[in-house]
C-alpha cells in the first residue's frame, strides 16, 4: 500500500506540512499524483523510484522505497481550476435536472471540464 504524501493542489494548504510526518508514522510508501485536469499539468509530481517498470513500481512501494517530487500550483492555478471546476458542476446540476425535469439528455457528464 501507498499513501499519496504529495499533491500539487493541496500542497499550499496549512496541514500539507504534516504529511511527511504522518506517512513516516504509518509506515507506507510515499507517492506522489499530478492531480492532472489538463494535460500541460502532467508530471508537475511524479513518484521516484528505482527501475523503470510497472513491476519496479510494484516491489518500491512494496518495500517502501519510494520517494516524490514536484512543486505546487501557484494561486492564479488554482483559482482557474476551481473556476473551471464549479462551471462544470454547475453544467452538470443544469444537465441532471433537465433530464429529470424535463425529460431531456442523458442527465450529467462526469468527465473533466476542457
């Protein structure tokens, strides 16, 4: 098992600071997720690990010899997001009740805003 010690939108938050702690006191792996709504966002943290393959990946976290990497999204980042986050949400509360309503679509579209 792995516990994600890093995440580029949370990482400005006050208890961010807590998780190296918090993940050395459970005892398991540490990764790391780019939390990616858009693709110029992939890779802003990676996991770092020995070797190269999905099977390498497998026996790092396994043996808690993983590590991570990656910088936070500035606030003009995360303003956007969340701005394109709640306009999404806000299509699917308008999608869900015509369907509902008005009998109208398929209701609401879980994928990403673009």
């Amino acid at each position: 098992d792995a516990i994600e010690a890093f995440n580029p939108t949370t990482a400005r938050m006050r208890w961010s600071r807590r998780v190296p702690v918090f993940v050395a006191d459970v005892g398991l792996a540490a990764v790391a997720s780019s939390d990616a709504h858009h693709a110029d966002a992939i890779g802003r943290a990676v996991t770092r690990f020995p070797g190269v393959t999905e099977d390498d990946l497998r026996a790092a976290v396994a043996g808690r010899a993983t590590t991570w990497d990656g910088s936070a999204y500035g606030w003009p980042e995360q303003v956007g997001m969340f701005r394109r986050q709640t306009a999404k949400n806000v299509r699917a509360v308008r999608d869900t009740l015509r369907h509902r309503v008005l009998r109208q679509g398929t209701g609401r579209d879980l994928g990403y805003p673009r």
